[in-house]
C-alpha cells in the first residue's frame, strides 16, 4: 500500500504525539497521548486492511522516508516496508498494552467557539522559545491561557504569575462570554492549518483542522465559566 504524503504528514504528527500506535480497519487514524491529555483523529485517504500495533510509529515512518518508493504491508505478525530493491520488517505489538482510543470521543459543547490560525500558534510557540531559559530544554512557560471578558475572546502568554511582567497577549475574537481556561503549551503539536476552536463544559478544548480531516481534543489545566454570559 503506497501512503499518500498527507497521510505520511498525519502520522508522523501523531508519532510526535504518541509513540504507540494501533492501525485500525478503515479510513480513521486516531491516538492518545500517554497520559491522555490529548487526543488526535483524522481521516486519511488509503483503506488499513486490518489490526495491526506498534510500539515505534517513529522508526515506522522514517524507514517509509528513506527507503525510497516504498510501500507499507500489513502481514500476520508483522509491518513491513519494502521497495523494489529493500526491506525492513518490524514485529507487532501486543495492542492490549498500548495506550489507544477504544470509542468515539464524546464531546459537550459549551457554545464557545472561536478562530486560530496557524500564525497565532507559531507566534505562541516562538514566544514560549524566546522566554525559555538558556541553561534548560524544557519551556519556562508552561501554560496558554484563553480568556474571555465579555466583549474579546484573548490568548495569553505569561513568563510569571504577574501580567506585567512578562507577557504576550493576543486578541483572537470579539464575543460576550465570559471564561477562563488553561492549557499546557507543549500539547500543542499540530501539523500546520488554521483551526476552529470550541471549548467543552468538561474542560476539554476541541480544535478542527479548516484544510485537513485532522481533530485535536486537548485537556484543559483549568477552566471556569460565567454560565450567565451568552
């Protein structure tokens, strides 16, 4: 089976994601996170033709990068990737120990919705970089706020507990409800596209893909709501 370079693109985000992977029958792709707190569905466009797990997408996918012309088989006990000069074979995984999703993902709306494109989310990201501490890999600003006051819907990046501080903030949308809610900033590992947003009333933040069958479901840290605003 040749994969499409859509579906190459999807799955290698989903790898970034989540490791572990079961490949379904059908045309849906889905994964969660290890500790759950993002979800990730899309369509694609090739048909899988049965079960099969992994333990290493990653390795999966680099193999079908650098073995040139490859295709992808699904065999009893194995996935292979094979061109017409090479092969390599990788054992399956026992998919009752992967982390995997089982059921459609349900999802209450809470009637918040709004707009982010793709250079608001580059913009976050390279502000959570630019204040990320020199002597540390790790982010120094953990967490994306998005906030509304009842006239603008914002998104805001703090270095610090004080807004003066040190903080980027940036206005996504008018609207009249009034929320709060947080999400940590390393969950944000999407594949490039513009997104609509809308927030569940059980803390979870839904972001549909406007060009490509792609859904993020993201947990969010905290969430708070004026339900008397509409």
């Amino acid at each position: 089976m040749k994969l499409s370079k859509e579906t190459v693109e999807i799955l290698n985000n989903f790898s970034a994601i989540n490791n572990q992977f079961i490949f379904r029958e059908g045309t849906k792709v889905s994964s969660y996170s290890q500790n759950k707190s993002v979800a990730v569905e899309a369509n694609i466009s090739e048909v899988i033709p049965v079960k099969a797990a992994t333990y290493e997408l990653s390795k999966i996918m680099s193999c079908l990068s650098f073995l040139n012309d490859s295709e992808i088989f699904f065999n009893d006990n194995s996935i292979k990737i094979s061109n017409h000069q090479s092969e390599a074979v990788f054992a399956l995984a026992d998919e009752n120990k992967l982390t995997s999703i089982t059921k459609d993902i349900k999802f209450d709306p809470s009637g918040i919705r709004f707009d982010l494109s793709w250079i608001v989310i580059k913009d976050i990201m390279k502000y959570a970089n630019l204040m990320k501490p020199k002597s540390s890999n790790a982010l120094s600003v953990q967490n994306l706020t998005i906030e509304g006051n009842g006239e603008l819907i914002v998104a805001r990046v703090q270095n610090s507990k004080k807004i003066d501080d040190e903080c980027l903030t940036i206005t996504l949308a008018q609207s009249d409800r009034k929320f709060n809610l947080r999400i940590f900033i390393d969950n944000l590992k999407f594949l490039e596209d513009d997104y609509s947003v809308e927030i569940a009333k059980a803390t979870v933040v839904r972001f549909v893909g406007k060009s490509k069958c792609l859904t993020y479901y993201i947990a969010a840290n905290d969430f708070s709501i004026d339900t008397e605003s509409k």
